[in-house]
C-alpha cells in the first residue's frame, strides 16, 4: 500500500481550508496530555480508586449507568454521589422517573435537598394532570444540561419511564408501538445529544436501570451480573453512550447483612454489604468479576468516619472481636482495647489517632493473613484504612464531626454523656 507524503506546507493550506469552512473546533487535536480528567468522588474510596485514571471517582462530563436488582443500593450510591458532588460545589438535580422519592433516604446519605433541584413530572392545568411520557422527560434532562449549571444530573429510573402507548392505554392499538420498542426508540434518539451536551458542559447524567430477567430463562435461576441473558430496559443504545457502568449486587443471606450495637450493646441490622463491579469503563481499565469491590449500603443515620470504617473492617478480619458487647482488641497476645460497646471503642479510637493508626495497620497485616487468604472471599482493606495505616494526612471528608443538635436529640444527649465520661 503506498504512503500519501505530504508537506507540512500542503497541510497547513488543506486545514486553514477546512476551519474557515467549519469554524475553529475543526482545528482541535486530539493531544490531552495536557488535559487531567475530572470527577466526582462516591464516597467510597476503594470505587474511586478505579473509576477514572488520573482522578478520583465518577468521570465529570459523562453519561454514567448504575444497574442492579431491587433493593441492592443503586439509589443510596446515586444519593452518596450527590452527597459527594455538593461537597466540592456543584449543583445536582434530580429526575424522579419512578415517584418514589424517599426523603428519609437522602437524609441518611447527608443530601442537601435544600440545594437539590427535584423537577415535578407532573403538569397540572386545572382539574387536569398530565404525566409526562419518556420523550418528554429526556427532553427536560437534556434541557437542564444545557444551562450548563449542574454538575451532576440523576434521572432514576430508565425502568420507570413511561411511554406514550402506556400513558394514553393504546397498547392494544395494532399501529402502535409497542411500549418496549416505544422507549428504546425514544432513548436512542435522545442519548446522542444527551452525551454531546454532558461532554461541552462537563454535566454528568446518572442513569439508574434495573437488572430484569427474561420470564422465559427465569425458572433457571440467578447466574450473577455479568451474564449476558440479564437484560435492563431502554433498548441497547445505553450500553454504547454511556462511559462508566457499575453494577450493584446485594450480598445474599447472613454474610451480607451490616450488625450494629447500640448504647446498650444489643444487635442490630443497620445495613447490607453489596458486591461491586464496574462492568464497562473509558476512563481505566474495566474490572473483572473476581474483582468486585464490596461497600455498605445503611438503612439508618450512618456516615462512616475513619474510625468507623476501620473499626467494621477490623470486625470483619476478627483483629477486633466481639463477646457479648464488649470489644477487644489483642496485640501480640495482650489486651490492647477492651470497650463495652461500639459507642465507647469509637470514642477510644476519634480521640487517639495513633491508636487509630495502629488498628489500619493491624488490619493491614492481617489482610495478608494466611487465615483471611484462605477464605473464599478474602476481606480487603478499603484504600482509605491503607493509606492511614502508611502515615498519610486523614481526609477531611472521613474526620469525625460531632452530630449537629438541632438534628437530633437523642445523638445530643448521647454525645453529652461520652464527654462527661472522657472528663471523668
């Protein structure tokens, strides 16, 4: 095959040619190096860590996916992104495609609805309501990208889009569309311009989807996320938009649920631990399935700080045991930390860093255990407890901070009586 060759000169005249006829973007290359990618932490560090290269979390200016089956976390992530995302200064809104809002829920994960658009998708003329139909929908989302104002747009669900057949009970129409094809129709026509527009206001659009399997394969049973007769609504354009897709499995039976104690020691269920994995991925490399990275998904006032987390990771590695309330932590054979209680262990470790310190590194090391190692599914040490344990800065988004007052009268009282102790 021959080779064009030519001049710098014959190039220089063809792309002055070709800007004048198409304007200055034409000129653009395709050099980055200059460039570092931005993104929008999760909350959770171990995720960041290998979402995007060269930054920390979700890509800013991108269409990402969260898929999963019912209750396995996907809104509590959406909502602990937002959470993550007002923390630096951006604004959020909020598409509720599915009307099941949960006020409770976006309290837990620290939202600021004070500061979250929430859009109605409901028009209301008089006695008349009209509910807005997928195209419709989208075409608000695509609106409020556009004003290049929000840095992070949430529509959950795809699933609870509702097509125009559906709305106006015209499925039996034979000229209609059917409603599955209606809105993989509708989502392919508007995901183009959708991706566009994220990339030129640097907007990211979170879809949230569920995992549905086929009536006709579902006596067969569960195969696990990555099997391909799973399938999610919306058609398959989705699949090749969207830049990030992180699967969300809720971990099944007894191993999967979070226990908790309360002041006065007794157990209780605060959560459920969910198996993660980033099926698709343009910005690093994708990850496998024996690479699922696990967090916690928490059904009551929860926002783990350093302490907390590393204490859960201690308890899941047994470098902290637990025998009728009280806690204990053995170093070389010896009691180093006997607590009755969480409450007070927590306390122990928020008012000595360099215990704190200590217990990421014994977690650490039994990480490497032969124990831990020979389990089916090793504990891993999120990469937050690891850099702790290597002597770095702890981050200002996993200090502890006192529960605010106003918000609670019971944490005030519980958070008098631990100061009174600590002078006592």
């Amino acid at each position: 095959m021959s080779t064009k060759k030519i001049s710098d000169k014959e190039f220089d005249i063809a792309l002055k040619a070709m800007t004048k006829s198409f304007g200055e973007g034409f000129a653009k290359t395709a050099d980055l190096a200059d460039i570092d990618p931005e993104a929008i932490p999760t909350g959770h560090d171990d995720l960041d860590e290998v979402l995007t290269e060269g930054a920390h979390g979700i890509i800013l200016g991108g269409i990402v996916e969260l898929i999963g089956s019912y209750g396995s976390g996907k809104t509590s992530l959406a909502m602990r992104i937002v959470k993550c995302a007002q923390d630096i200064g951006h604004r959020c809104a909020w598409f509720d495609a599915e009307y099941g809002w949960s006020p409770t829920l976006a309290r837990l994960n620290r939202v600021d609805t004070s500061k979250l658009l929430k859009p109605d998708l409901v028009e209301k003329k008089g006695t008349e309501i009209k509910i807005l139909n997928a195209k419709e929908i989208l075409g608000r989302v695509y609106q409020t990208i556009q004003t290049n104002v929000f840095g992070v747009v949430v529509l959950d669900s795809v699933a609870g889009l509702a097509t125009e057949s559906n709305l106006t009970k015209q499925v039996k129409d034979p000229n209609a569309a059917s409603p599955p094809g209606e809105l993989a129709l509708a989502i392919t026509q508007n995901l183009p311009k959708l991706a566009a527009m994220c990339d030129q206001t640097k907007t990211t659009l979170i879809l949230i989807n569920q995992l549905r399997v086929p009536i006709q394969i579902g006596y067969q049973g569960a195969h696990g996320l990555t099997d391909d007769r799973y399938k999610t609504p919306g058609g398959s354009a989705i699949k090749y938009f969207i830049q990030q897709c992180i699967a969300v499995e809720k971990v099944r039976g007894s191993k999967g649920l979070i226990i908790g104690l309360d002041d006065q020691g007794i157990k209780q269920v605060i959560g459920h631990w969910c198996n993660i994995n980033v099926v698709k991925n343009r910005k690093a490399a994708p990850l496998s399935p024996e690479q699922a990275i696990q967090i916690g998904v928490y059904y009551k006032d929860y926002f783990p700080d350093a302490a907390q987390i590393c204490l859960d990771t201690a308890s899941k590695l047994q470098v902290v045991t637990s025998r009728k309330g009280v806690l204990t932590w053995k170093r070389e054979g010896e009691i180093y930390v006997r607590k009755d209680g969480a409450v007070d262990f927590l306390f122990e470790l928020r008012q000595n860093e360099d215990k704190l310190r200590e217990l990421c590194q014994d977690c650490c090391e039994y990480e490497e255990g032969e124990r831990n190692l020979g389990l089916n599914s090793p504990v891993k040490v999120p990469a937050s407890i690891r850099k702790i344990a290597q002597g770095e800065e702890i981050p200002v988004s996993l200090k502890y901070a006192e529960p605010d007052p106003d918000d609670d009268a019971g944490t005030k009282k519980k958070t008098k009586k631990r100061s009174k102790k600590s002078e006592d």
